[in-house]
C-alpha cells in the first residue's frame, strides 16, 4: 500500500526566468496531469489536441485564446479547451496551470 501525502500543487513547480516549465505527475493511458510554470510574457503558440483539456488556474493569469475568442483567466478559475479547437495562451503575468487532459 502507498502512503498517501498531501501536496500543495503551486508550490510543487518553480517559475524559471524567461522559461515555461512543465513536470509530468501523470502519464496514463487515460489521461495525464501536468503542471506548468509560465513566466510573464511566455506563450504557447496556436494547435489544436484530439483530446479534452481542463486548465485549473493555480496562479498568475494568462490570456487563453480558443478558437479565435481570448479570454483572462486567473488564478481559483478554470476553463476547458475542447478538443480539435485551435488555442494558444499567453502568460500575462507569471503564470501557473494544472491541465488535465483526458484521452477517452
């Protein structure tokens, strides 16, 4: 049996100087969980993913854009990117996510 302990996930990644960062806390079939760290002004540019992705603002705030409407998203707030709908995100400030993205 694991031992379970609890983490607190904005602290479980550090921002990097002009960098996005990202660690991987799950990888299934099924799914994955991953954290990200933006630093202002840091972007990821317009494509699209097969799959569902729930972005779960953990700090900072960022402009998401899907499929040609932008919107501010900061940190206790989320949105979902549908699948096959093009998005790119802009960190506004530094930025910090969580997106789930569900495979089936």
């Amino acid at each position: 049996m694991m031992n379970a302990k609890p983490a607190v996930l904005v602290d479980e990644i550090a921002y990097q100087d002009g960098a996005v960062v990202s660690k991987t806390l799950i990888d299934k079939k099924a799914g994955t969980l991953t954290l990200f760290a933006f630093w202002k002004g840091q972007a990821l540019s317009e494509h699209t993913a097969p799959f569902d992705a729930f972005v779960n603002v953990l700090d900072g705030e960022a402009d998401i854009t899907i499929s040609g409407q932008t919107v501010r998203v900061r940190k206790g707030e989320m949105i979902i990117m549908p699948a096959n709908q093009p998005h790119a995100l802009q960190a506004a400030t530094n930025f910090k996510m969580m997106l789930i993205m569900i495979r089936s």
